[in-house]
C-alpha cells in the first residue's frame, strides 16, 4: 500500500467513525459530544496531513455559517424582546375548546419556525403552554407533541427556518422567495395533516384523569415594547435583504449587525446566545466530509447505487435516504452526506432534498433536536412523553408528509 492509499483509507476510517458518532450521539464513556467527535475527526486528519490549514479553510462554507449565526442573533433579539414567552403565555390561557387550540399551536409553531430556529421555538414555548393547559386540566402531551412536528414542518417553508435549510439553499445558491414558493404547498398541507392527525389520535382524550391541577396562574408575560419593534424591523429588513440580489450571507450579516447596536442589550450577551457549538460542529463536518470527497469514494458509491438501479435523484429513493439518514446520524450530516455524493446538483433536487430531510425528522423523538427538546422541557414540568407515544403519531404522519413532498416532487418532472 503507497502513501496515497494509506492516506485514503485512514480517511475513510475517521470519516466512517466521525458518522458513526453523529448516530451514537457520544463516545460512550467520556463527555465527548458529537461537535468534539467531528472536531477531533478533522484534527486528526490535519495531524495526518491529509489536509493543510488553507485547505481545510477552503472546505468550509463560511456563507452558510454566516447565516446561521446571523439569524441566531436575530433569533436572540426576539426572545430579549419576550416574543416566544408571549405567545406561550396567550397559548397557555387561551380558552378555545382543545381541537381549535390544538390548530393554533400548530400554526403559531409552523410560522414562527419559518422565520427562527425552530428549536427555539420550542425550547421556549413548551414550558408555559405545558403549565396552562395543566391548570385547565387538559393533557399537555398531545399538545407538546403537535408542538414539535409543527415547528419541524414549518420550519421546511424558508432556506433559513433550520441549519439543513440554511447548508443546502448556501450549496446551491437558492433565492429566498423561489424556495417559499416551492416548499409552501407541502409545508402548509403537512401543518394541516398534523392539525387533523393529532387531533383524531388524541380524540376524547384531551382531559386529565385527574383533573385540574393546583397551583398560581400562568403570569401574563410583557412584552419589551422596544425590543419588539427593533425585532420587527430586524424582520422586515431581514425580508428585505432575502429578496435584493446580494449574497444571503452579507444580507444577514448586515441585520445582525444592526441588532449589535444598542444601549439595551450588551453584544456580550447577544454572543453568549449564538449557539457556537453547533458553529463548529458545521465547520469541522464540512472539512471531514470534504476529505472523504477528494478519495473519490463517493462518486465510486453514486456509481454503484445507479447500477443496482437506485438513483438519489429519485424522489423515493431521496425520501428513503432522508427518512434513513435524519433518524440515525442527523439530517444536518445525512444532507452534507447526500451533497457530497452529487456534486452537480440541480434546484429541484435541492428543494427536495430541504423538503424531505426537514419532514423526516418528525418520525422519531430522536429525529431532531425540536423533538428531544420538547420532550426534555416537558419532562421538567412533570409530564412523561414516552418513545411508543411520539412514535404513534409520529410516524404515520411522517409518513403521509414524505408522501406529498415525493408526490410533489415527482410531478415537477424530478426523475433519475
């Protein structure tokens, strides 16, 4: 074995054992997250030589990261402004009989995750909607549950209502309002799929067996009335940027810079709110998986998977990758894997791939972190929302929206 295929094999191994670890979640007996395991993957292949300091710079796409960190400023603005525990704290109290309830969360879940991270979305809502509905005496977990496969659903109408969106629509340059376009028959047909869904799961089993419980009101929350006009204007200039012929990435940053300004709220405490762990976790998949490009591998598998007859630009076939890829290693790893298979990649494929990898996630708790934080928030309130449970609703309704975007897609012409 030469140099070159020894340095090719012990890529293949780190990138085997770096996707490995986005499934496990941990290196089991150390606190070893999977942003550490994809950082020390592409520490070690650098160690190695595999990859020098410039070429692994050029690996990673830095307009995507920008978005993403851009709209998590924007995204920390709203919640100082006190927006998502407003519309929890109005969910929370709402007298609307539990079906009609039901719809509102969903819709206010969808459209508010098309706009901001969907997980903090949910992060957010879940613990003052779960306290209100206890002191009616309704059973939260139907609710938590449309919650989350709402805010999963919502969040596939935009490129920026979660990172996959964010990775693809940067990967193939895809304008803002031709995605809305594209992706808003399927998101809005999948929210009312969910709507009908859990309220026919759940019939005649909105009421607690124990009735009402103990305890103080749900306080009214206040909103922050400069911090939401500041957050409505980030918005609407944040719209306004998305739909100028400029770079997505110079448009974000330019409103998140904006928001930096202020006499309110220090930029120490709006940097603390980024999520910079999952920053780096992109950074150190986009060198990983770059490496494993440049072996040639990859285009050995597509080649080997047309011969068996299976193509990734069969809707399907995509829709099996998804539903496979975002309830094991994550779709945000499964989407960077599916790109780097297909280098020449056409817009159809693209929405597609956003579409099916976004409405995957709901059929597991694990599927996607909106889930496992609704679950997690729910479980600190006292209310156990099991994995069978998730599961009865999760997957059929998984299902049937993975059948529309198929369908959708399949229509347009999408085809091997």
């Amino acid at each position: 074995m030469d140099m070159s295929e020894g340095m090719s094999l012990l890529t293949l191994v780190v990138f085997g054992l770096v996707y490995l670890g986005m499934a496990v979640g941990r290196i089991p007996g150390l606190l070893v997250d999977r942003t550490g395991i994809a950082v020390l993957g592409a520490i070690i292949l650098m160690a190695a030589g595999v990859m020098d300091g410039p070429a692994a710079l050029r690996a990673v796409d830095f307009s995507a990261l920008l978005v993403l960190a851009g709209l998590m400023v924007v995204s920390a603005q709203a919640g100082e402004a006190g927006v998502y525990e407003w519309c929890a704290a109005r969910l929370a109290v709402s007298p609307l009989a539990p079906c009609r309830l039901l719809g509102v969360v969903v819709f206010v879940s969808g459209g508010l995750s098309a706009l901001v991270t969907n997980d903090v979305v949910v992060f957010a809502v879940t613990p003052l909607l779960c306290a209100g509905l206890l002191r009616r005496g309704l059973d939260p977990r139907p609710f938590v549950l449309a919650l989350a496969l709402a805010a999963n659903a919502g969040s596939a109408l935009t490129p920026i209502g979660n990172p996959q969106n964010i990775l693809i629509a940067q990967a193939g340059a895809l304008p803002f309002w031709p995605f809305v376009l594209f992706c808003l028959p399927v998101a809005v047909a999948s929210l009312l799929l969910i709507w009908a869904g859990m309220a026919v799961f759940w019939r005649g089993r909105w009421v607690l067996p124990s009735g009402p419980a103990a305890g103080s009101a749900v306080a009214a929350i206040p909103l922050n009335r400069h911090g939401l006009i500041k957050t409505a204007g980030a918005a609407v200039a944040l719209l306004v940027m998305l739909s100028l012929p400029v770079p997505q990435a110079l448009g974000v940053t330019v409103v998140a810079g904006a928001l930096l300004i202020s006499r309110r709220l220090a930029t120490r405490r709006t940097l603390l709110l980024v999520d910079w762990p999952l920053l780096i976790l992109f950074a150190a998949l986009f060198i990983v998986t770059h490496a494993a490009q440049m072996t040639g591998v990859p285009s050995q598998v597509l080649a080997a998977l047309g011969e068996a007859g299976l193509s990734l630009r069969d809707p399907w076939v995509l829709s099996a990758v998804a539903l496979i890829g975002s309830n094991t290693i994550g779709n945000v790893p499964a989407d960077m894997l599916v790109l780097s298979l297909l280098p020449d990649r056409d817009p159809l494929f693209l929405h597609g791939l956003a579409l099916l990898s976004t409405l995957a996630g709901n059929l597991l708790i694990t599927g996607s972190m909106a889930n496992i934080i609704a679950v997690e928030a729910a479980a600190r309130q006292g209310i156990r929302i099991g994995f069978l449970t998730h599961a009865r609703s999760g997957v059929p309704l998984t299902l049937l929206t993975l059948l529309l975007a198929a369908g959708q897609l399949a229509l347009m012409g999408m085809k091997p």
